[in-house]
C-alpha cells in the first residue's frame, strides 16, 4: 500500500462556542492514509473523519444540514516517519469571516 497526505477542509459544521449559540464552522486537517491510489486515499480520509469521536462529539447538525469535506491537496509520501497519526490538528474557523 501507498502513504498517503491529505489536506481536507471542512464547511457547514453546526458547533456550540462558549457562552453562545451554537455557529456555522469550518476547518482545516491534515489526515494520514495508506492507499492503493489517490482516489482510494481520498475516500479513506473521508472515511476516517467521518469515524473521528472527536470530530463528531463537537458537531450539532441536523440530519438534514450536514457538515461537508473538500479535498484540498492529495500528495504520495514516502513514509509516516515524523508524522502524527491519523490526523493532524483540526483548525476551526467561523465561516464567513
């Protein structure tokens, strides 16, 4: 199998912020697969965020107004030496702004 790094970003992500509301969001992470090829990393680090506790802990969407991921950036990588698995961080930022 191939590595894998996948820059996604994240829209539409219902999460409460202290003291107010809960507001739209989006982020950035960087996901680490292994993959036969891109297409397949792609839908693997759909996959993993999509099982991500955390992730979805900290969404409030409804059924019917789900959060969405873009793929940003596929890039083969030689090793996973020095890489934090599976993700990297997860950089919110309130849509709009």
């Amino acid at each position: 199998m191939k590595k894998f790094k996948v820059f996604v970003n994240g829209k539409n992500c219902l999460i409460s912020v202290e003291n107010g509301s809960p507001i739209k969001h989006g982020f950035y992470t960087t996901v680490f697969v292994e993959a036969a090829n891109a297409e397949q990393a792609e839908s693997a680090a759909v996959n993993l965020l999509k099982n991500d506790s955390q992730l979805r802990d900290a969404l409030e969407n409804e059924n019917t107004d789900p959060p969405r991921v873009f793929i940003e950036s596929i890039e083969e990588i030689h090793s996973f030496e020095g890489c934090k698995l599976p993700r990297v961080g997860l950089a919110w930022f309130v849509e709009g702004t």
